[in-house]
C-alpha cells in the first residue's frame, strides 16, 4: 500500500483537494470578483477608446442633411444603423454659398441590402476626395492611391473576399484597400468615390430594388459637410444659410460637436454605473469570503491545533493559510478572467452595437496589464479574507484550541 507523504509545501493543495465543495464555493466567487473586475474595466476602457476615435474622425464642424433626417445622420456619427436619405446638388451648392464656411464637401449615404461579406447590410458612403476633408485624410493615412470609379475601401468589420473583392447588389466590386478599427460605424462602411454613387443605383435596381428613383442617382446628396471658417461659429453658420432661402430653413442640421458631448454624458453615465456595480460587487464578494474562512476556521480548529502539537508556529499556520487562500485567488481570477474574455473578444462589435456608443477593443498590452491587476486583486482579496477570519486560530495555546473543538 502506497503511503501518501505531506509536507508544509504540498499540505495547502491537500487541504483544498479534500474539501471540494468549499474549494468549489471559493472559486466560484473569486471567479464573478474577477469577471466583474475584469469586464468592467475593459469595458470603461473601450468605450473611452471608441470616444476618443470618434472625436478624432469628426472633422466637420456642421453637417446639413434633408429634412427630419438628424437622427439618422447622428447615428452615422456613433454606431447606428446604415440609412439611405439624400437632397440634390442643386440644394448643396447653394448650402454652400453661405458665410463662414471655410471648407464644404458632399456626401451621399446608401444603405445596402445583405450582402455576402456581412451579416448585417453595409453602409455606403459616396465622398469626394478632391474636397473630403473628414474621411480622406484618415484613409490617406492607409491608402494613398487615387479612388477610381467602381473601387472601394473597406472599413474594418467589412469581410473581403480572398480575390480581394466585395459582392454588393450581385456585383463584385474590387477593394483597394481596408481600413484600421475606429470604433464607430464606418468599420461597417464601405466608401466610393461619387462617380461610382450612379453605378451603385443601377446595381441595386437590376439586383433587387432601385436604392433611389433613377434621376436622383447621378445627383443625389445625403449630407455636405462644413469646416467653419475661424471666428465664426457653427450656428452662425447655419443661420447664413437659412438666410440664403427660407426653404433652407427646413434642412437639417447637425452639430457633431454637439453630438460628441451628448455621447460623453451617455458614456460618463454608463461608466459610473459600472463602477458602482462592481464596487458592489467586490463589497459583497469580500464579505462572502470572509463568511466562507470564518466558517471553515471553526471546522479546522482540530486540524491547527494538532499542527500546533506537532511543533508548528504560528507563522507556519499563516503560511499555510496564506498559500491555500492564494491558490485560491489565482486560480479563480484565471478562471473569471477567461470567462469574461470569453464575451469581450468574440462580442465585442455586437457590445458596441448594443450600447450605441463608440467601442474600440484595446490593444493587447493593455488587456494584458488589466488582466494581471485583476489576477493580483483576486488573489489579494482570498488571501486577505483567509487572514483575517483565522487570525485567531493561532493565537490561543494549542491545547486549549484542541478542547474547544472536542
């Protein structure tokens, strides 16, 4: 018969192997400390990038689009979903006659149908890269080859086929170039010059249903985008415009400025939620470890007491109760971290979507560093509630310990 020998090194794993179900109630709850821990952060994390991202790529200071279509126009500032509204050139240049406009330049929205390299419909956006002054200088800082007509540039959730192509209205179009993450929702967009706007149309008509009536398609203007000049400000603007015809008045106006703050006040909210959820959270997880040592402390006087007999001090007791609360902690914060990493990473552009928010995923050593505070703070959070639910065990003499828990 093979005869098991312990020491000091292996009695904590001992100890946790022959008590499965409080070992078991142990890591459960360091598991949730973790996940909230974790989560929570990368969340708060991500949105903060996705903000910053998107403050970046707005360059306008104003945006005109047709009538009753703010909120639609908003969304394309966030991450709603793709819309197809559009007035005419002959709208456009007149909207750009106006005071205190220092740059101006055209844009039109199509929303597509399914397409093959998505699960959900695209956006398409038309643009004028002689004029652009809100997309081009972020795609000159990938691509910087001219657009020609039927070519687009993918955004970063877009899924390109491998002959470097995507199939929208039963037609391969050839991508030049994909763009890096924002966060927002032009990695669900696909952009074309405005040459290739009438092209898309009559792709759309043959496929399926025509996008827009035929004698829009070479004409069609969803939003001009405006840079005010120095001193003036953006309703000062809008103002001047209206002002050119009272049918003006009538368009919408966006202020994404104003559109960035709405969603920092969105975000500030969320975020604190969060951290009054998982401050709670701790607060309780911390009292239910103490509850679960405190308990075991009472079944394992005999167990300390004879260790005291047999020559152990109290030191070694706290090492031992220090290493069984470690491993504890470890294994459960590797445990909630794989969990919540679980639901990040493969989720993390339905997450975005959900919230309506910017949500940019963090780089890798940022993820990195979060998950190893979360592992240092769940093995410190077990080993703390262990110390001090048994800090009296080994204070009284042994054999008054082992009378008590006769």
């Amino acid at each position: 018969m093979t005869s098991i020998v312990i020491t000091a090194r292996t009695l904590p794993l001992e100890n946790l192997r022959r008590r499965p179900m409080r070992t078991a109630a142990l890591l459960v709850v360091v598991a949730v400390l973790a996940v909230a821990f974790f989560g929570g952060s990368m969340l708060g994390i991500n949105l903060g990038n996705g903000m910053r991202s998107m403050e970046r790529r707005l360059g306008a200071d104003l945006m005109v689009v047709p009538q009753n279509t703010e909120s639609k126009a908003e969304a394309l500032l966030t991450d709603g979903s793709p819309s197809t509204f559009y007035f005419t050139k002959e709208i456009a240049h007149r909207i750009e006659r106006a005071d205190g406009i220092a740059q101006a330049s055209e844009q039109t929205y199509i929303a597509s149908l399914a397409a093959a390299c998505c699960a959900e419909k695209l956006q398409i956006i038309g643009y004028d890269p002689a004029t652009d002054f809100v997309i081009e200088p972020w795609i000159a800082s990938q691509f910087d080859g001219a657009l020609e007509d039927g070519q687009m540039i993918a955004g970063a959730n877009v899924n390109v086929s491998a002959d470097g192509t995507i199939e929208l209205y039963g037609r391969a179009w050839p991508v030049v170039a994909q763009l890096a993450v924002t966060g927002t929702s032009l990695d669900n967009s696909v952009f074309i010059n405005q040459d290739t706007v009438p092209d898309m149309v009559e792709a759309s008509a043959s496929a399926s249903r025509r996008v827009m009536p035929a004698e829009y398609a070479d004409k069609a203007v969803s939003t001009v985008m405006i840079k005010v000049k120095d001193g003036y400000e953006p309703q000062t603007v809008a103002d001047s415009i209206k002002s050119i015809d009272p049918s003006l008045g009538r368009l919408g106006y966006v202020y994404p400025g104003g559109v960035t703050a709405a969603a920092k006040t969105a975000l500030g909210t969320l975020v604190g939620y969060v951290v009054v959820f998982v401050a709670a959270l701790w607060a309780m997880g911390v009292i239910v470890l103490l509850a679960v040592f405190a308990a075991s402390a009472n079944e394992r006087k005999r167990e300390f007491a004879s260790l005291r007999i047999m020559g152990a001090t109290r030191g070694m007791l706290y090492g031992v109760i220090a290493r069984e609360s470690a491993i504890v902690g470890l294994a459960g914060g590797v445990i909630g971290v794989a969990a919540a990493s679980l639901v990040l990473f493969p989720f993390s552009a339905l997450i975005g979507s959900r919230l309506e928010l910017p949500y940019l995923q963090a780089g890798p050593l940022v993820v990195i560093g979060v998950a190893a505070a979360s592992l240092v703070l769940s093995t410190f959070a077990g080993t703390f509630a262990s110390l001090v639910a048994m800090r009296g065990l080994a204070r009284p003499e042994a054999y008054l310990t082992l009378r008590q828990g006769e």
